[in-house]
C-alpha cells in the first residue's frame, strides 16, 4: 500500500476535494494541518517550494494542487 500525506488548510476547497477523492477511493492517508502546524508548514515548504495548498505526497511522488488525474495513476486506480 502506497504512503499518502496531504499538506491543508481548513478553507481550502481543492485539499476537500482530494479527501473527498481518497475516501470515495478508500485510500488512507495522513492530513497535515498547515493552517495551524507551523513544523508543517514549514516542512511542506522546503519539500515542495509551495506556500499553496494542498500538496500531496504518493509516497516520494509530489503533486501539487488536486490533480485527479495523476492521483489515481500513482495510486493505480481509476
């Protein structure tokens, strides 16, 4: 089983949109705060270079923003 992170914030509408993907998909994964976990924060800034969320992580794969597309062909899934 691949290692899902997302780094969020709780107004953003296209972090929703990808846990609302990886839960219709039953993928599990980890959820990073970035509103408020400023260790993080600052962890998902010097991993990707974004201040934007989300970003997610299929194991050492990045994507950024809500790519449904490449989400699914990391993870193997339709």
């Amino acid at each position: 089983m691949k290692k899902v992170s997302i780094y969020t914030t709780p107004t953003c509408g296209y972090c929703k949109m990808a846990k609302d993907f990886f839960t219709e998909k039953g993928v599990a994964y980890d959820e990073y705060n970035v509103g408020t976990d400023l260790e993080k924060r600052k962890e998902m800034i010097e991993k990707s270079g974004q201040m934007g969320v989300p970003v997610i992580f299929v194991d050492n794969d990045m994507v950024i923003g809500f790519d449904k597309a490449k989400l699914a062909s990391l993870l193997g899934i339709a």
